[in-house]
C-alpha cells in the first residue's frame, strides 16, 4: 500500500514497477527476517551483537535488507535503467 502512495511521487519511473518493486520488497523483506532468524537458531545465538542493546543485535536491525538491498538494485539496473 505504501508504494501506491509513494508511487505518484516518482515520475521518472512507471507505476507498474512501482507496484512489482512493493510486493517484491515487501516479501523479500519478511524472507529476509526469517534466513537471519534461522541462522541464528542454528548457531544457537539471541543476540547478534551487543551495539545496540535491546534490539537484538546489528542484524536484527539490518536482517530484512539482506534479500531487499541486491534485488532492488539488479531490478533497477537490469529492468528500469534500460527501459529509459
């Protein structure tokens, strides 16, 4: 929902990829909580770090963009860029 809102306010770039690079973050997103989720439950560790206390760790902070950060820029690279 939040990319159809935000999507008007990118006019270099087409609504359809606004809406294809919304759900796809958005799951890539939950996907990328659970990878580090299950790592950790593998090396038997609750916190990642002690940085940021209360929060579990720097990878806690960060887990989610562990899938999203390379998928958004190969998307752009490869389908958006070109495509101008």
């Amino acid at each position: 929902m939040t990319a159809v809102v935000l999507g008007f306010f990118l006019v270099n770039i087409a609504f359809i990829h606004v809406i294809i690079l919304g759900f796809l973050l958005g799951v890539l997103g939950q996907v990328g909580d659970l990878a580090e989720s299950l790592f950790k439950r593998d090396f038997d560790i609750k916190d990642s770090g002690g940085r940021l206390p209360g929060l579990g760790g720097i990878l806690d902070v960060m887990d989610s963009l562990l899938f999203t950060a390379p998928i958004f820029y190969f998307y752009v690279a490869i389908i958006i860029l070109p495509a101008q």
